[in-house]
C-alpha cells in the first residue's frame, strides 16, 4: 500500500500564519518610520547648508586645526540660531512684546498650510488611484478664475455669496482636471503629460483674463483682479490681528471627507482597487475608464479649492502668482502624508511651518530662505527613495520578517512523498 505524506500539522502552519513580528521590527518596517527619517535627514542636509552659508563658520573653517573648539562654537551658534528662528517663526515666538505676536507664527502656519492641505488631499485621491496627477497648479489657476470672479462680479447675500464663491472654485479645478481624466479615460493619454499641458494652458488663460475689463475694471492696465466683494471673503476665526481664516476649517473638513470618500464609501473602494490593480478591478466588474474619470475630476475639485486660501482668504484679488508653487509643492505634501488625508493634514503643516518659519530665520540669521526649498527638495528625495533611507539607516525591508518566517517554514517542511508502507 502506498501513501503520500504531506506537510507538518494544520496548527502549526497557522500559528505561522498569523505570528506577528516583534514591536520593533515593525515599527522598523513601517512607513510612518520613514517619513520622520526622511525629515530629520534632510535637516541634516539643511544642516550642512547652513554651516556652509555662514560667513563666521567658514572663517573659523580656515584655522580649524589650530583650534577646533572655534569651530564647533560657530557651528553650535549658528544651527541654534538658524533653527530656533524657524520654530519663533513657524509655531511660537517666545520673546515676542505681547501675547498676540506671540501665537501669530502658529496662526500664520495654519493659514499657510491651508491650500497646501487642500491640493495635498486632491493629489493623495489621484495617487491613491494609481494615477499622477501633476496639474494641480493649473486646476488651482482655474479655481481662483472662476471663485475670484464669481467672488468681485456677482451681487449675493452674505453666507450665500461666499457658498457659491466656494463652489465656482470647486467648478473650475474639477472641469480642468476632468479634461485630462476624460482624456485617459477615452484615449488612454497619459495623464502626467495632459496635466502638464494644461497647466501651461491655464498659466496663459489666467494672464489673458487679467487684461480684460471683466476681471480689472475698465481703463485699468494693471494685472491685478478686482478685489472679491467682504461678504464673499472667509470669516476671520480669530480676529483682525491674525489672518487666520475659516478656509482652515474647510481644510479639516475636506481630510474628514476624503477619508470617508476613500475608506467608507463603495465609489472609494472603487478609486483603491483601479489603483492597486486596474485588469483585476476591470475584471471584478469595475468601469476602469468611468472611475479614472472621476478620480481625476475630484482631484481637480479639491485642487481648485485650494484656491479659496488665497483668493477669499488673504489674499482677496487675483494676480499672475496667486497660486504661487502651491500646485507642486502639494505633490510633496500628499507623498510626505503616504497619500492618506491625516497624513496629508500632518505634512500640510509641516510645510507651513517650514514656509512661515522660513522668514523669520532669514531676518534673523540672514540664511538665504532658499534653503527652506532645499529641506522641502531633500523631503521629496528620500520620501521618492525608500531603499536610500533604508540603506542608510540599515533598516529592514517591509514584509521581510514575514518572507523570512515563510522561507524558514518552507525549508522546515517534510518533501517525502511516495513512500512505500
């Protein structure tokens, strides 16, 4: 009689199955782990930057040998200045005269991060859907074109003036980023080289409609918009001496909406599966094309409401810079927040703070502020390179561990077969 044995007991392969690893190997594998080295990485290239900018760092960089301790004062000094101007600038001031200048710098980074958030939740929808959304500057441009003009031209109640200003803006990043989701979807055109086009497109729309008397009052010359009528403009949430506006709270609003969007809703689900695999959701019974639209369309939308920061917030009027490097620097954001909305929230501020500490720290130090771009740059290098960080902090690769428990139970696992009883 003969009989074929099989592999060890049925228990034992499920405890297998389901051990978990050690705490610290999985917080080693995490992706929370690697956005903070990311982070603290780059200021340590910042770091460098600024010893370098120095003038009294360099200076005692030429004795160095005679007498290091030189060295490591101005060094000292000059990280401790540099960097403690960035927090008085970014999230509180403490030798501020008063109390209201005091918090300004935590007020002035909300209001920044504002339409960082809000195009960082657009981009983090697109990635999450396996798709790159690069227009967000151009959707941001046709969002302050349609909410600014609907802000200054249009005669409405208060409340109800600002709602439809809101939604002009929502309109106009959802219409341009629905060209190129429309596009993929019916052509297959790539959605990184549509995005691009348009936000040329939109840059040139956006000046020819500065030099129309619609948009700047007859007889004028000046490239600047009428100014969006009080009763159109966000309610400031603390007050004249802060510009904090009540765009903030959209801001949160729109996270908590894109987490329900993406987590709890079955069109969500949709957006995941298209990202994750597009032939398995097509072959699940998903309108592949029908979802890349509207992937693309609500990525718009919310892009297009980041125009409101500026343009009904604190700014009030349009401009050829209204939307600033808002549109690239959200990519940052969503990549920095792993593409979910708390994390876009997180790295929202982040960049904010980073923004509005940034002055500071030049007015203080006198480090060139273009080395606030370089630590927002260096984010962006090793966020894109996770294997570089890995690398350089010898940490484990994700899922190791398992893939190391499955090999150890693979190998461990009897192979005779066929013997003879």
């Amino acid at each position: 009689m003969s009989q074929a044995t099989t592999a060890p007991a049925a228990g034992t392969a499920e405890e297998r199955r389901e051990a978990k690893p050690p705490v610290l190997r999985q917080i080693a594998e995490s992706s929370v782990l690697m956005g903070v080295l990311a982070v603290f990485t780059a200021m340590i290239v910042g770091s460098v930057l600024i010893l370098i900018a120095d003038p009294d760092v360099r200076a005692a960089s030429s004795y160095f040998f005679a007498r290091p301790s030189d060295w490591f004062n101005a060094a000292g000094t000059s990280l401790s200045q540099a960097y403690t101007a960035l927090v008085r600038g970014g999230i509180f001031d403490w030798q501020a005269t008063t109390t209201t200048r005091m918090w300004r710098p935590m007020t002035e980074t909300l209001t920044v991060a504002t339409p960082l958030i809000l195009a960082g939740l657009g981009m983090a929808v697109a990635f999450r859907a396996g798709l790159f959304n690069v227009g967000g500057q151009g959707q941001i441009m046709l969002g302050a074109i349609l909410g600014g003009y609907v802000g200054f031209a249009w005669n409405l109640p208060t409340g109800l003036h600002l709602l439809v200003a809101i939604i002009g803006a929502i309109l106009g990043g959802a219409i341009w980023g629905g060209i190129s989701g429309v596009l993929k979807a019916t052509t297959g055109a790539s959605e990184v080289i549509t995005t691009i086009m348009l936000n040329s497109i939109a840059t040139y729309l956006l000046a020819h409609v500065l030099t129309t008397d619609a948009f700047i009052g007859a007889g004028n010359a000046n490239p600047k918009s009428l100014s969006v009528a009080e009763n159109a403009e966000y309610p400031l949430l603390l007050g004249g001496s802060f510009r904090l506006h009540l765009g903030f709270v959209v801001a949160l609003l729109a996270a908590l909406f894109v987490w329900w969007l993406l987590e709890r809703s079955e069109i969500g689900f949709q957006f995941r599966a298209t990202g994750l695999n597009p032939d398995a959701a097509r072959t699940a019974g998903i309108n592949v094309p029908k979802v890349t639209a509207l992937v693309m369309i609500v990525s718009g939308a919310l892009c297009g409401l980041a125009a409101t920061g500026p343009v009904l917030g604190t700014q009030h009027y349009l401009t050829t810079s209204i939307a600033g490097t808002v549109g690239f620097d959200a990519m940052t954001v969503a990549l920095l927040g792993r593409s979910t909305p708390l994390g876009t929230v997180l790295a929202g501020l982040l960049f904010g703070a980073l923004t509005a500490g940034g002055t500071t720290m030049q007015a203080a130090t006198g480090t060139p502020i273009d080395i606030v771009l370089v630590l927002q740059s260096t984010i962006v290098l090793f966020i894109a390179a996770p294997p570089l960080v890995r690398a350089i902090y010898r940490l484990p690769a994700p899922g190791s561990w398992r893939r190391k428990q499955r090999d150890a139970a693979r190998a461990a696992a009897p192979t005779t077969a066929g013997q003879e009883a």
